[in-house]
C-alpha cells in the first residue's frame, strides 16, 4: 500500500551548495542509516514525451516512471549484479505517492549501456504486484541523471532533508532526443519530505542564503533543456 506524503523544494544555483550543507548541518542530523549516497535514475516515457509535457502544462495529476540504482563505481565491477528499483511516482496536487518493484540487474548494462539498448525498454513489463497501478505500454527510457544525496533528519519538526548536488545527465535515448546537447543542470536542491503540516523555522534562513521554494523536477529541467539546445 503507497503511502501518501508531501514534499517541498527549495532550489538554488549550485555554487551554494557548501552554503547550503553548513545550514542543514547545523540544524539537522545525519540520517541513521543512508547519510550520504550517489544515486542514478533512468527515467521513461512516451514516445511522445507525454508526462514531460504533464509537467510543464501544471497538470495535477502526474505520473513518473523511472528505474533507480544507489551506484558506488568504486565497488562495483562488470561482472556485478546489483539492485534496483522501479518506482512510479504519483503526484496529486502538493500529494505524492510511489510504488517500488525491487530487481536484480547487471550492473555494467545498467549504469553504461546506451539507452537505446532494448535492455532497458524491457524493464517496465517486469512489474507484476501493482495491480491498482497499470503502466503505459510504449514506455520508454529517455534520459539518466545522477547526483549526490545527502540525508538529514530535522528533530525540530520531525521532518526529513535531502540535499542534492551535482546533479547532471549522462545518457540520453538519441532515438528520441536526436543531436540534443547534454545539458548542465547547474543547481542544488534541499527537500522537505513530510513536511506538510508543519511550519519550517529556520527556512527563513535557507531563503536568506538565496533559495527559494519552487515545483522542481530533475526529469522536467533535464528534457526542458535537452529540447532547447542544452540551455
């Protein structure tokens, strides 16, 4: 059963990302167990890139698929099998819900193949136990990001925060983005998760520092600029 939670995101250039870490830092907690981690995402999508588009009309019902692996390149070797997740993310209005298929994959395919490589369109159909959530069946995979991750716990208000840096794409499906530059996507995310019923008292001090509250992306930002010549 998905379990319903609310999110915000605070958006700023990634030059204040060392600002930003110093902020979280010093009114959050590590994460017990996931303080830090390198996270990678091939994200599908209609041929005709219909949940991007979702997403820039301000649709408030959204859906996002994607394939999720925690990647550790420094451990991991071609003849690694490693896990990964499908997860299809809803929005409903400032609402989100996901629901996760956990796989065993090789670990060179997934993080280095081109994605055009039939391996990855045949991911989705893997899916069998969300028999309320029936995925499209052209979906493909149009682009990876990764970034860094860092997790915090905010005992003020019992909320959790993430903090994302160097976040970037690196592949691109050039069946469906044809002679797109890779774009940079040169910003640092801090989200609240859970965060809905409470006041956030030192979010003044984050908004000082130059962040600011937006609905935010990663897929969305990436494809916008894929499609506008990588600006």
């Amino acid at each position: 059963m998905a379990t319903l939670s609310k999110e915000r995101k605070f958006i700023a250039p990634a030059m204040k990302a060392p600002l930003a870490l110093d902020l979280v830092r010093h009114y959050c907690m590590p994460d017990a167990r996931f303080p830090v981690g390198r996270i990678a995402s091939i994200y599908y999508d209609s041929p005709r890139l219909l949940a991007y588009r979702d997403k820039i009309e301000g649709d408030n019902l959204k859906k996002k698929v994607r394939v999720r692996w925690y990647a550790q390149p420094d451990q991991a070797t071609s003849s690694d099998r490693v896990a990964a997740f499908i997860e299809c993310k809803h929005r409903l209005g400032s609402c989100r819900f996901k629901h996760r298929t956990s796989l065993t994959l090789d670990y060179s395919t997934l993080d280095r193949a081109p994605l055009d490589d039939p391996f990855f369109a045949t991911l989705p159909s893997q899916v069998r136990d969300w028999n309320d959530d029936v995925l499209p069946l052209d979906l493909l995979p149009v682009v990876c990001i990764r970034y860094e991750r860092r997790r915090f716990y905010c005992p003020r208000t019992d909320t959790r925060v993430a903090l994302d840096t160097a976040i970037h794409v690196d592949r691109v499906n050039r069946n469906l983005v044809p002679n797109a530059n890779v774009p940079a996507i040169d910003l640092v995310v801090c989200e609240f998760k859970d965060a809905g019923q409470h006041d956030l008292p030192w979010v003044h001090t984050l908004c000082k520092a130059g962040f600011r509250l937006k609905s935010f992306s990663k897929y969305g930002t990436s494809v916008e600029r894929l499609l506008n010549g990588g600006l």
